[in-house]
C-alpha cells in the first residue's frame, strides 16, 4: 500500500490511463472487426469507408500513446493490403 502522496496520486493516474487505454484499444478492436466483417461479407464500398475509419482511429489512438506508433503502422498495412487484396480479386472475378 502506498505511503506517501506523490504515491498515492500515482495510484490514482494509473488507474485513469488505464482506463482510458482499454476504452482506446477497445474501440479501435470494434473499427477493425466491423471493417473485417463488411470485407468478408464483400462489401466493398462500405469496406472502404470502414477502412478509412480504422486509419483514423489508429492514428488518434497512436497519437494519444495507447498503442505505438510502430504497432499502429504494422496494423494499418496489413489491413490495407486485405483491402487491396479483396478489391483486386473483384475486379478479377
């Protein structure tokens, strides 16, 4: 148990940014699933729509520090890529 005040505050900020990062992870894990999801249903049109709000919510999310910026770049390529992926072979098939 912390003693001291400097200690006790910084009880408290990690529980607030704790809290704040899992609301971020968490949203940023719903804008990818319902992208994923539009992408298997074949949707296309809403899946780039979708896809340009995944990119806004990584960045935001990078932004803030709850993810690194590495890890929001590493994200945002594969999904562009089973984007362009998915687009291609519709336009193949």
């Amino acid at each position: 148990m912390a003693n001291t005040i400097s200690a006790k505050k910084r009880i408290r900020q990690n529980e607030r940014n704790w809290l704040r990062n899992r609301h971020n992870k968490s949203m940023v894990k719903t804008e990818t699933r319902k992208f994923l999801q539009l992408l298997h249903q074949g949707d296309l049109q809403a899946a780039q729509g979708a896809f340009s709000q995944v990119q806004k919510r990584l960045d935001q999310v990078a932004a803030k520090g709850s993810l690194h910026r590495n890890t929001v770049a590493r994200r945002k390529s594969r999904l562009a890529r089973r984007l362009k992926a998915a687009l291609a072979s519709a336009n193949v098939g």
